[in-house]
C-alpha cells in the first residue's frame, strides 16, 4: 500500500465534489491512502452551485407562496415583498454550515487535499502546481459545467450559477430550456413576482420524465401564469442598455429583463490531459464500462464526467462503488433506471425507472399495465390544496417497472418508490403493505391497491 509519503498514494482523486469525495470518504474507511485534488471548493457543484443552493431559494419561495396564500387557511398576514439580501444569507448560511460539516468529515478521514488545479501528466500521476502526486489507482470526477449554445455569458444574461447570487429579482425574465434547472428557476422566480417564459425546443417542460408528468407540469404552471413556450427554439439573445431581446426561431420576440441559459450541461475535462495520457474521450465525457473503468487500466470515471443522469447522489454511489471496486469488494453495479430523480419546482415531480413509452418499447405494447391516482383522494394532499398524481407502471404480471409523482412535496415520497423498483416489488406485494393515514406517502399504497385490482380511495 502506498502510504502518501512522496506523493504517492493508493488512489489520486481528480475533483472534490460529489463523486470525487464520496470516493475519497469510502477509500479511507477502507484503508486507502487518498490525495484529493480540489482547484476550488470541496464539495463542488452540488453544495455550492447546485442543489443545495438551489433547493434553499425554492424553500424561500414555499414561504412566499405561503404568505400570499394564507387567507386560504384563515391565516391573516399580507406578503410585502422579498428581501433578496436575507434571501442570500439564508442560503449562503445553509451552505456553509454544510461545507464546514464537510470539511470536518475529510480532514478527520485522513484525506490528504491537494489545493490546486490538477492536470494529468500521465495516466498515473496528477500535476498540481508544478508538483506530481503518483496513485496506484486514479479516480476522474471533474464534473460538468452549464451548456451555453455558444451565448455570451455576462450582463443580462446568465447561467445558473449566476442565477443564484442575484441581488434582485428580476420584473421579466425568459428561460431557454424547460428541464430541470429551467423549471426550478421558473417556479423560484415566479414564486419572487416575476414574469417567467420558458422556451423548449422539444415537445413539452421536463421532456424526459413520463408524459403525465410533463402534461401535470404543464397544467400546474399554466394556473400559476408561469409562461411557456415549447416546440420551439430560440433563434438569438441582444442585450441593450434597458433590457434583452430574445428572437425565437419562428420569428417571434420577446422583450425581457434577464436570461437564464439552462439548456443542460456538458462534461468538464478540457485541457486537463486526459486524452494525452490515453484515455478516451468522446466529444469530452469519459465513456466507461458498467464498472465505472476507463479504457486505461487503474483509470476510473465517475459523476457528471461519465455519461448519464446529472444527479449529485448519483456521483455519491459513483464515489462509493469505485472506492469498493478498487479494495477488492466486488461491489454491485450502479445502474441509471434505478437511480429516483427530483425537480424541486412547486409541484414537484419525483420517479424512478422507466416511462410508459419506454415498458411499451421494452415490453411490447400489450405487456404493460399502468395507473394514475389522483391526488384528490388523498387526505393530505387535500390537506395541504396540492393536486397530482402518482403513476405506477408495471409489466403485465409482473413487476412495477416506473414510479412518477407530481404534487407539492412530493420528492419526499421518491424512497419507497425507489424501493419498489430496485427491489422488483408486485402491486400485489406493496398492497399489503400498511401505509400512515393521513400522509401523502399512501398515495403510493393506494396506487399499488388500484393496479392490484382492489381500489380503495381511488377516484377516476
Ligand atoms: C443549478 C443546479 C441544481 C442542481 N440540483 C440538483 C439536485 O437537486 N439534486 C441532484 O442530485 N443534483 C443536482 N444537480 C446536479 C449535481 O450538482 C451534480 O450532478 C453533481 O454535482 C455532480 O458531481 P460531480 O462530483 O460529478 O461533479 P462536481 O460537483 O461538478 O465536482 C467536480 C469538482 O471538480 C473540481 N475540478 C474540476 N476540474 C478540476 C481540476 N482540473 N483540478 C482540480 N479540481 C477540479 C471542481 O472545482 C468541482 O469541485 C444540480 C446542478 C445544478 C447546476
């Protein structure tokens, strides 16, 4: 075992957030000497510039909605505004004590941090400020960073991390991409008192998930006059002196204060050496095999780098499996449909597996059973005024395949559905199951009762 004296370690992990640490936290519960390469913050993305921050200002917006919505529960109070300052130091306040958490968590692992931008110099040894740090094993977790369609970051215009430490709120903004990120800000914004347009190129908002769920977005977002175009892309962005220009590709235009690009995001490896140490690169991600290796031995990919979903826990069982992968652990493989997926907008949208479209493919059109329970029968969705639905797939006779939910809250509820999917469960084994009356988390037992044939609060 190398033991870190000289620089050389038992693994060098390139990047310290969410699969990057969670690989260098595993490693050393394993014995493993680590030297963590972080050229900003550990943590990364996720903590700093993603969900955490994120997931704060949609908090933020849950109260302004609740504030102007009081009257509704005879609650008198009046909403005045939104303070943008104490926005910003409540979520800058929630980060940091996370990031100090985290800190605390690496320093006491033993986890030797590297500040500094790493760059391969060949597919063993990583050059941070003109010092070389050699690992028996090496572990690429540089993460992605926002697309931009080749617009002009700056100004009036802006990418997500810009997006979340602006000082006011914006009277009109539009938002190129109606996906996850596009749809949070949509909801945070519309929540603050703008006037929010997405525009998508395809079909439909969150075009990946099931679509019921696109259509219950869609619908929910109408009755909030959240805006939104779809089919149709953006042709350009002008910005002047008083505001922006965006023409879309049918010729119409809209006048806008602000622009949020949030059109996905692309892998994050250029100029790091990667390809010169003989690793392949495909137009900059870094293809693996389902045991997370690159095509060069001792080389490991893992989070946002390697193609597939963009989630932070994601890249933690990404961190976990290759630290196990590499103490001889044989650990189980991550596979993507199992992985639960949230959008935090109000309503929020949670599922796991695959869509309908993608079992009738799958399974042929005839193999495939499918239901919806509407919200309206349950007596805490009730309770709290959120409509949806929760949809279970299932394979004809077989097991449920796909669990999509849409309703206030409902990303708490995403556990169970993951375990019933991961786990293969049958309506028929969930039904006997007893779910807690009143909560939102028996909408899943009632779907499961319905699709066993024996409904109970189910109403068409
Ligand atoms: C606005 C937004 C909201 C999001 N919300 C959610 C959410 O709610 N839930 C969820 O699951 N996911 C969410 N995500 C996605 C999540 O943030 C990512 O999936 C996750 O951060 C990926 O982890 P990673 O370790 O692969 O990459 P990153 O977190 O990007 O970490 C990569 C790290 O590598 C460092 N690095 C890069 N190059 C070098 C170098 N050459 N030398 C040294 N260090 C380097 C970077 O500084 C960074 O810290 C969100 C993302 C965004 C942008």
């Amino acid at each position: 075992m190398a033991d870190g004296a000289g620089n050389n370690f038992d693994i060098v992990i390139l990047g310290g957030g969410s699969g990057g640490y969670a690989c260098a936290l595993r490693a050393v519960q394993l014995g493993k000497t680590v030297a963590l390469v972080e050229k900003s913050k550990l943590g990364g993305t996720c903590l700093h510039w993603g969900c955490i921050p994120t997931k704060a200002l949609l908090h933020t917006a849950e109260v302004a909605d609740m504030s102007r919505e009081s009257e509704t529960f005879g609650i008198k109070s009046t909403f005045e505004g939104i303070d943008m300052a104490k926005v910003n130091s409540y979520k800058d306040g929630v980060v940091d004590r996370l990031y100090k958490g985290l800190q605390g968590l690496i320093k006491s692992g033993g986890i030797t941090v590297v500040e500094g931008e790493g760059k391969l110099v060949d597919a063993k040894t990583v050059e941070v400020g003109g010092e070389r740090y050699t690992g028996t094993n090496v572990v690429l977790a540089t993460g992605s960073v926002s697309r931009t369609l080749g617009l002009e970051i700056g100004g009036r215009v802006v990418t997500s991390t810009e997006a979340l430490t602006m000082t006011e709120v914006p009277e009109k903004v539009v938002i190129i991409g109606g996906s996850v990120i596009g749809v949070e800000f949509a909801s945070v914004w519309k929540s603050f008192g703008a006037d929010v347009t997405i525009i998508e190129g395809l079909p439909t908002l969150v075009p990946l998930e099931d679509p019921t769920l696109s259509k219950g977005l869609e619908r929910a977002f109408r009755k909030r006059k959240i805006n939104f175009k779809t089919g149709v892309k953006f042709d350009s962005v002008k910005q002047t002196d008083d505001g922006v220009t965006v023409t879309l590709e049918n010729g119409d235009t809209i006048e806008t204060d602000l622009v949020l690009v949030a059109v996905g995001r692309g892998p994050n490896s250029a100029g790091m050496g990667f390809e010169e140490a003989g690793i392949t690169v495909d137009r900059g991600w870094v293809p693996t095999n389902e045991r997370l290796a690159t095509n060069v031995d001792g080389v490991f990919a893992v989070g946002d780098l390697v193609p597939g979903l963009q989630l932070a826990h994601r890249g933690f069982a990404h961190g976990i499996f290759v630290a196990e992968e590499i103490a001889g652990l044989n650990p189980q493989v991550v596979v993507d449909s199992g992985i639960p997926r949230v959008t935090y907008c109000e309503p929020e949208i949670a599922s796991v597996g695959i869509t309908e479209p993608q079992a009738r493919e799958k399974y042929g059109d005839d193999n495939v059973e499918t239901i919806e329970y509407n919200l309206g029968g349950n007596g805490k969705s009730q309770i709290l005024a959120t409509a949806g639905t929760v949809k279970l797939v299932r394979e004809k006779d077989g097991p449920i395949v796909g669990v999509h939910m849409i309703g206030a809250r409902f990303g708490e509820q995403v556990g169970e559905a993951s375990l019933m999917v991961n786990w293969e469960a049958y309506p028929e084994d969930v039904a006997q199951f007893i779910h807690a009356h009143p909560t939102q988390n028996e909408a899943l037992g009632e779907a499961a009762l319905a699709l066993a044939g024996k409904p109970l609060h189910s109403h068409a």
